[in-house]
C-alpha cells in the first residue's frame, strides 16, 4: 500500500482584519541596513518584509481578546480586569502573591533587584539577555549551567533546554550557600535554541532547593510550549492536558517570573508571582514605586483583560500542535537545504548555527551578525544574533571572550503570518547558501554598556 503523504499544516484559525506590508528592493535594503549601523533593532518596521527579530509582544490576537479589550476597567485600583487577571494567575500558578508588570524585564529587575547584590551568584540553565543584565546590575554573577551535551547543535535529545544538577551541586559547593541567591528555570531554554525542560529535571532541581534551602525561580514566558514538548516527549505526561503539565511545573517554583508578550498572547505586559509573603512585600513595595499600584502594575484595565484571556487560549491543544508543528516545519526545510540549524527545533523559533555556515568568518568578526544582515539585505527579513554580539566579552586586555556558540534566531510571532511566508523565507535561504563563501564579517563601532545588541552600530570588515 503507497504509503499516504502528510497532511499540509494549516492555520487553525481564520483572518479577519489585514495589515499590509511593504516591499522593497535590494538595493534600498543595502541603503537602509547601512544607515541603521548593520543593526536590524535600529530598521524602521515599515522597511521589513518578514519580522523575524522576536517572538515577544509581536503576535495576533484572538476576537475574544479584542472583545476583552472594549470592555476593560480602567479603574485605578481593584479593576474588575485585574480581578479577572488574578484569579486566572492564582490558578494557573497556585501562588497566593499576584503582582503585574508591564512586561516580564520589569518583573526581572524587582525580584532581582531584591535578591541580587555584590557577591550573590544566580545560577541558571541559561541566563537570557534582559535576565543577565537586570542580575549584573545588582553587581551579582550570572552563571549558566548547561549539560555538556546541549551546547552540540546536532545532537538529537529531547530536552537539550535542562540544567545540570550535577555542576549546579558543584557550584553551590565552590561559592558557599549563603552567597547563591536563586536557582532560575528558564522554559523554554531561549538562548540555547528554544529548547524545552523536562519535568523530571525540574523536579531534581526542586530538589536541591530543598535540601540547600534555596530559592527556585521559573521564568515561563514559554510554559506552554514547554508543556508541549513533556506531553509528547516525557514519559507518564501523554495523557495529561497542557494546562495540568503547567500547572505541575509553576507549583515546584517559590516565584514565576513571565513576560506575557510570549505565552501570555498579549502585545504588552508581565507577571511576578510569589509564594514567600515577606518577599512579596519587599516587591510590592518596589513595584508601587517603579511600576504603578498593586492592581495595575504599569498595565491598562484592557491589557489584563487581554491577558487573563490569553492565559487560557495558550493551552488550547490545536493552537498549540500548530504553533510547534509551524515552527518545526521551518526548521526541517532549513535542515534539508543543509543550513545547519540547532537539532531537534525547539518551541518559539529557528536557530541557525552561524559559525558553521559561515566557515570563512573569524568569530570576532561576529558571524552572526554578517547573517542577520545578508537575511535582511536578501529578502527582507529581520532576525536577531545570539551569540557574541549579544553574550560576549572583553578580557583586561580588551579581547573578545566570545559566546559559546554562534547563533542567529529566527523567532516566529504567534498566529501572525501564514504559510506561504514561512516558504518564502525558505527560499530566500537559497541566495544565503549561494554566497556562503564570499560574505565578509562586521566589527562594532559603538557599543552600550549593558545590553548592546539593542542598540550597537557596526561596519563591514
């Protein structure tokens, strides 16, 4: 019997409003990618085809969320939406302290701010960007712990996002007890390709909490697709919702930290969740002064309304089977032309191991860069480097330390594009594999102290 071809992945939803995007030519990309100093975050949005920068705040929203909107209280304290809002989080997370923010790096810097300071150690499968550089701004360390077999972009494991339990004990042994301030679970793992976490390892690391008396943060700006990939991936789970996966992780964390622009389905906003109440008070206390009341925290009536709608349709099973299927189907037409992507695809986005496609570019000519541009220049796609632009650094001597990999991201908004420009951003990678050899790298002209992929300028080599 012919064995039967797969179905084509279609969207499990419906348009009913467009936003038209602009084309342009190469040559005005080349101009435009030269007056923003090679630095995709400095294009005008108007000048990009396919926006691929981040996944974060950049999704559509459902007709129930929009309805939300129009009927948000805007009261300043004790709205009807937050009301919504919270007990929406308190079930989801089963943490009795509820504080919004108005996104997730806001919620970063109290908690951080808090417990961070000169000679604390935070300790974390991987930091991401805004995470390392709200905790190194406290004067705190930032040290990343993955197993060692997850930093090998082709290795096939089904939870290359875990920590390693066994450096982690390691860790907490060289710096002493009293000098680590949290353990941090970042699901899904973004700067290691967007890989998931497994229960299992969760539960080890909830563990070692226990035992040391320490405290465990969950940053799950991503704990639906990390749902996802235990259901399917992680034995005993299959017959589980999402939601319950969900909820099982958050209720082994003390705080769940999340920038709602990502699982949240919303353009705006964040969450700071706690269970210790004396802590929660030292953040509400920050909050009030840096965000706004306790019931708002920075947010409008009509952004919690959204949210408290947003945390519910994440875990709907065909929004979610799309979401991962749409990005793995990128992933694998990727891999098929021979563009070295980290293996398997992870939940939000493509990682591209630029070091290895741009065999000819010095790593301190920041392959990944040259990549962001030449996808720019080519098809008029914007994406985002991670790898020495974003995580590397200087020795004394002013040497770059680079990054443990290379990598360029191509994030995937949620419910924004179809599949027809999935496949154009395929085919454009036909052009970058035929100029592979020739492309030359960039060094940085102007950098920020903190954060400088944000806002740093670069020239061709």
């Amino acid at each position: 019997m012919e064995k039967r071809k797969p179905r084509t992945l279609a969207e499990p939803f419906r348009i009913k409003m467009v936003e038209p995007i602009r084309i342009t030519t190469e040559d005005y990309r080349k101009e435009a990618i030269k007056k923003s100093g090679y630095n995709p975050f400095l294009l005008h949005s108007d000048d990009v085809f396919i926006d691929l920068l981040t996944d974060s705040g950049t999704g559509a929203m459902s007709d129930r969320q929009w309805a939300g909107i129009m009927m948000g209280d805007e009261s300043y304290a004790g709205a009807k939406s937050w009301q919504h809002l919270e007990s929406v989080v308190k079930e989801l997370t089963g943490m009795p302290h509820i504080l919004p923010t108005h996104q997730g790096r806001a919620a970063e810097r109290i908690l951080y701010g808090i417990l961070g300071g000169k000679g604390k150690i935070f300790i974390s499968n991987t930091h991401f960007d805004t995470t390392r550089a709200n905790i190194e701004f406290t004067g705190a360390t930032a040290i990343d712990v993955l197993p060692e077999e997850a930093t090998h972009s082709e290795i096939d494991l089904p939870f290359k996002g875990n920590i390693d339990v066994g450096k982690v004990k390691t860790l907490i042994q060289e710096h002493g007890l009293s000098n680590i301030a949290a353990i941090i679970m970042t699901l899904t793992n973004n700067s290691s390709g967007g890989q998931p976490v497994s229960m299992s390892n969760i539960k080890a690391i909830r563990e070692v909490c226990d035992e040391n008396k320490l405290f465990l943060v969950i940053d799950g700006c991503r704990i639906a697709e990390n749902s996802y990939f235990i259901k399917h991936r992680e034995q005993g789970y299959e017959n589980k919702t999402y939601e319950e996966i969900a909820k099982e992780t958050l209720r082994l964390a003390d705080a769940f930290v999340m920038s709602a622009k990502k699982d949240g389905l919303v353009n705006i906003g964040g969450l700071l969740t706690l269970r210790d109440e004396k802590i929660s008070q030292q953040c509400t206390n920050l909050l009030i002064i840096s965000e706004g009341f306790t019931t708002y925290g920075g947010l409008a009536g009509r952004d919690m309304e959204a949210m408290a709608i947003g945390l519910k349709e994440v875990f709907d099973p065909d929004y979610l089977h799309y979401r991962i299927r749409s990005t793995a189907y990128l992933g694998e037409h990727l891999k098929a032309k021979g563009v070295p992507v980290v293996w398997p695809i992870g939940g939000h986005a493509v990682y591209i191991d630029a070091k290895k496609l741009y065999k000819n570019i010095l790593v301190d000519q920041y392959p990944g860069q040259a990549l962001v541009c030449d996808l720019y220049i080519k098809g008029g796609i914007r994406c985002v480097e991670v790898g020495s632009v974003m995580f590397g650094k200087y020795d004394d001597n002013g040497k770059l330390i680079p990054a443990k990999n290379e990598l360029v991201r191509l994030a995937i908004p949620r419910r924004t594009y179809t599949q027809s420009h999935i496949d154009y951003v395929i085919d454009v990678f036909d052009d970058i594999l035929e100029m592979k050899e020739k492309n030359k790298g960039y060094k940085i002209v102007y950098e920020p102290p903190f954060l400088r992929h944000f806002t740093a300028q670069f020239e061709m080599t």
